[in-house]
C-alpha cells in the first residue's frame, strides 16, 4: 500500500492520472456536456449537466441543474425519492396541496416517493441545485433525462 501511494502521489501533484489507477475515477469539470432541458419535463431555459449515471457501482444519478428566472420543471414524482442540494441562487419548490416554498443554496432538499411536485427558479432569479435520484432498478437506466430520472406527471 505505502509503495503505490508513493508511486501515484507524485503523479496526482503533476496532474498525471496512474495508468493502474484502482477505486479513485476522476471526471473533471468541463469534460461533461450539458444538455437543454427537455421541453416536456421543463418551462422555460434549463440546462442539464449530467454529473454521474447508474453503473454496476453506482445506486444513484446525479445532475446540475440550473434554471433561468422563470424555469421549472413539471410536476412530477420520483418513483424512490429525491434529494436535491441547491448550490446557487434563489429557488421554488412545491408539494401537491402545499404552499410554494423558497430554496437557497446551502438548502437540502428531499422529497418523499410518489410525491407530486416541482421544483425550479423564482420569477426574478436563475436556482441551481444537485438532483439525486434512485432507480428502482438501477440496470434499467443510464441517462440523466432518461424515464427513471424524472417521471413527468400530465
Ligand atoms: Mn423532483
């Protein structure tokens, strides 16, 4: 153990990744495309970064999103919950039957399976947040936008 530390640490300082690299994937910043999000999941100007998929170690997606002022998603629900970790700016989010609530960043969010809401910016301000969710199967599905990331609700 202490020789491979000693190999990959002068590596890592050069910004040079060992060849054998083990447990530790590095996706650097930038080297992710991000989408616009999809009209019948989101109003208004929303784009998507995907920041990790579903693979045979991973349990959960995870995505930045950021909403221009007045961008929001549909109602939806999340089949086994949400989490979401607002990162900046000024948001809303709202349950079926509740009152509209204001998220910040620094907020942490979760929503509950098989709750209908929606999430996005305010009027007058763009709200960025982490989004993760948990599919039920998570062979099922490898794409951020795909059906078991967000499930729209008419
Ligand atoms: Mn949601």
């Amino acid at each position: 153990m202490k020789k491979i530390l000693a190999t990959a640490l002068p590596l890592a300082l050069m910004g040079v990744e060992p060849a054998s690299a083990e447990g530790v994937a590095v996706s650097p910043n930038g080297s992710r495309a991000h989408a616009i999000g999809p009209a019948q999941n989101f109003t208004g100007h929303v784009l998507v970064e995907p920041l990790f998929a579903v693979d045979q170690n991973k349990r959960s997606i995870g995505g930045h999103v950021t909403f221009s002022p007045g961008a929001r998603s549909a109602w939806h629900v999340h089949s086994t919950g949400q989490v979401l970790i607002v990162t900046d700016g000024v948001g809303w989010i709202q349950e079926d039957g509740g009152a509209k609530r204001e998220i910040r960043a620094g907020d942490v969010v979760w929503t509950a399976a098989g709750v209908k809401h929606w999430h996005g910016a305010t009027a007058t301000t763009s709200m960025r947040h982490i989004s993760i969710t948990f599919p039920d199967d998570p062979s099922s599905s490898r794409r951020l936008d795909g059906a078991c990331y967000r499930r729209a609700v008419p």
